[in-house]
DNA sequence: AATATGTTTCAACAACTGTTGAAGAGACAT
DNA sequence: ATGTCTCTTCAACAGTTGTTGAAACATATT
C-alpha cells in the first residue's frame, strides 16, 4: 500500500473517490458501488455520512469552492488596493479572476484538477448549470462585475454581462480538459497546461473588455 | 393530435425525441424506455434502428453537424473571397464563425435549440468532447484556424490556439443556455437570446485575436 | 393469392441501480 | 464488565436499465 499521504479520514476518502469519478464521467455514469470500491468502503457508507447521491455531489462540489472564491477574492482585494482611490485595471481584474485558479502549487495535485473536471460538468449542464453554480459562486463572481463596471464605466450591462459569458466560458472549457486544443493544434499546443493557456487567456480576455469600454 | 406538422417517419421521431432527451439531462440520466416513450414509439425500436443506445446518441449528434460545418464554411468563403487577394479581416472570420449558428430563423425551431444543448453537453464533457467533436468539427474547424493565423500572421499558436480556446468556450457556454446570465445579470441580460449575444461577442472576440496579432 | 422484405411490437432476460434496516466493531466513560 | 456512542459492514429490497428473440404487421413483388 502506498502510505505516504497522511491516513484521510474515510469520508474524506469518499469525496476524493466522488470527485475523482464525477469529473471524468459525470453524474449519472457514476454509481455508489464505483465510489465506494475506489474509496475501498462499503456502499452504505456514503449514504450513512452524506444522505441521497445527489448531497453527496453537491458536498463534493462545494468542498473547494470556499476556497476558491477566497482567492479570487484576495486577489481582487489587493489590486483594488493597489490602484485605489482609482478603479482597477481591466487586467489586473482578469488577473485577479484567472491567476488564482490557473497557477500555482495546487495544480499538481490530482484532487484539484479533478475538481476543475466537475466544475465544467456543472457550469455547462442544463441541469446543474443554474442552480449549484449561482449557489456556490455567485457573491464572488458579482463582486468581480462590480469591478469591472467601475473600470469600464462607459460599458453597456449587456456588453459587461456577455464579456464575462465569453470569460468564464474561456475558463470552463480549459477546466474540462478534453484535450481538443492538442488534437487541434496537432501535439503544438497542450489543453492540460492551464499555467500556459493562462498567459493566453489574460492578454485576450483583457483586450476583448477594453474594446467594450470604449463606445 | 397536434397534425400542423409534417409527418415524419418513426426514425426521425426517434431522432428528436432523443436530442430534446439528450440536450436537457445528458447521455447516462436518458433511458431508451423515455426515449421510445417521448417519440411515441416502442422501446425495441431504437435499437432496430439504430443499434446500440451509443450509436443513437452519436447519430442525433451528427444529424446536424454536416449542416452547421456547411454554413459556416459557406460563409468564410464568402468573406475570403470578398477580401482577396488580401488576407479575410479578423472581424469577417470572427463573424463567418458565429453569426451562421448564432442568428437566423432556424433558432426558433426548438429542435436545434435542442441539438446546441446537445453540442455544449459533448463539448465540455471529457469522456465524449474529444473524440465525437474532433470527428465531426475538425475539417470545418480547421479551415478557420488557417484564415486566422493569415489574417494574423505575427501571432504565435500558442496565441492563435488558445483564442480559438476562447472563442470556442465561450459559444459552448452560450449554447448550454443555463441561464446563469440572467440570474447573474438580475433579468438585464438574457442567456437565450442567442442574437443579442452574437452581437456582443464578435465584438469582444474580435478583439482578443487583434490584440495577439500585435506582438 | 402467395411470397418476400422491411417495420414495429410484445414479453422477457440478466444485470445493475439507490436506498435501507439490522447487525457488528471499536472507542470511551462509567 | 457494562452500557453508550459513532462508525462501518452485511444482506437485501423494489425498481429500472440496455438489450434481445420471436412474433405480428404492413407493403410491395411476383
């Protein structure tokens, strides 16, 4: 048995093994018996700490999203202060809104990348899409629209609100990590390198909100 | 019995009951049994049709996309053609790729709403978004990434690649129609108003690629 | 009228689904 | 030792799943 990870309780085996699971195959491909045999307990165990399956993928989605919304939110905080009493830059705010997710130590680890995988379930399912995603992120993304309506104050809603639609379906669509950007690009590009496809994503998400700022 | 239609063969019932089923809740939560039962038809024969519940839902996938793959090439020929000898402008790309799957009449019809819920499902969907988009979207695809990387011939492909990323998200999200924008948006802004949304993101699209172009 | 061909339905299959109640295991205080 | 508590497993439930083989139906050809 490979033991060098710390001893995780097991219901913190049964979210790992859910997160892990639902990213790749969604939620009604998935079975209790697949979560439990790859967190190595007992069906009834995830109904015992969780409830329905439908709690069980909700508190698996929610488990990270705290923790993301923090660092959005500390990002945007200190390039607020930065540029204070002027608004933000539009880049510094596109910043603020990427960097956090797409670089960094975390991306390393499999649990987070699996995570990224549900989130682009969620926020592209019909199903999902509107309930869990306001839900879990919302204050934070709305913060981030006050940001941007103060650095674009010439912008229309319209223009703001599909804007963000372009970014955050930019962001999703990195997050699914389908691998289409490899095939496409023939092996030049790499869908998983989210570090790279950030430096990308910040110049042309930034001039694509300038452009609206100025009408 | 609503009779203003034309009527169709049992197969193509099949066919739409299908990509409505597939669109809303995706592949696993659709059984055949609804399937059969929304078409009006027996269970057996979805599969007398159409083999495997696998092939069914390759087949609605591909209905469709032939017909959008001719639109668009349609009009990216067009704006070549307009441009030549001259490379086609970033604009008239941008607009060749969206405006014939973003605006016109066949966007009230609910059945390609229902095929675009479709193609945002599989898009963002790590087990089927890279094999069933790549085989029915590439050629098509491929076409427009080589007007792109003409009508920008400083940009890197990391640049042009990933702005195809963008561009390519931010349509998926759009079609998804999840209704996360008007929710966000508190009413001011409509997810499903597919045209109004064309007119933003041009816009905002176009100006991402111009940008990558100067460097 | 008889035959052949392509559709459609019926009935049933074995396998799997989420969920549950009762029983067991372990730790800890009394 | 005894009882209490949380955690974990066992065994089983009622219902649903994709798939299939045989039979009924329809239509056109001979």
């Amino acid at each position: 048995m490979a033991e060098t990870e710390v001893k995780v309780s097991r219901k913190d085996a049964i979210l790992d093994a859910a997160e892990a699971l639902f990213a790749e195959h969604g939620y009604d491909a998935v079975t209790l018996r697949a979560i439990a045999a790859k967190a190595g307990v007992d069906v009834a165990l995830a109904n015992y700490h969780f409830g329905r399956k439908h709690e069980l993928f909700e508190q698996t989605f929610q488990r990270r999203a705290e923790i993301l919304n923090t660092w959005r939110l500390q990002a945007l905080e200190a390039c607020r202060e930065k540029a204070a009493p002027s608004p933000a830059s539009v880049r510094d705010i596109i910043d603020a809104y990427l960097r956090p997710l797409m670089t960094g130590p975390h991306l390393k680890e499999p649990g987070w990348r699996n995570y990224y995988g549900m989130v682009a379930y969620v926020n592209s399912s019909t199903a999902w899409g509107g309930q869990l995603m306001t839900k879990s992120y919302n204050p934070a993304i709305e913060s981030f629209i006050e940001a941007l309506k103060e650095a674009l104050p010439e912008a229309s809603d319209d223009a703001i609100y599909w804007g963000y639609h372009c970014l955050s379906g930019a962001l999703t669509l990195a997050f699914a990590q389908t691998g289409r950007l490899d095939q496409l690009s023939r092996g030049k590009v790499c869908s998983t390198d989210l570090e790279g496809g950030y430096l990308q994503m910040v110049d042309f998400i930034t001039a694509g909100f300038e452009r609206i700022g100025k009408r």
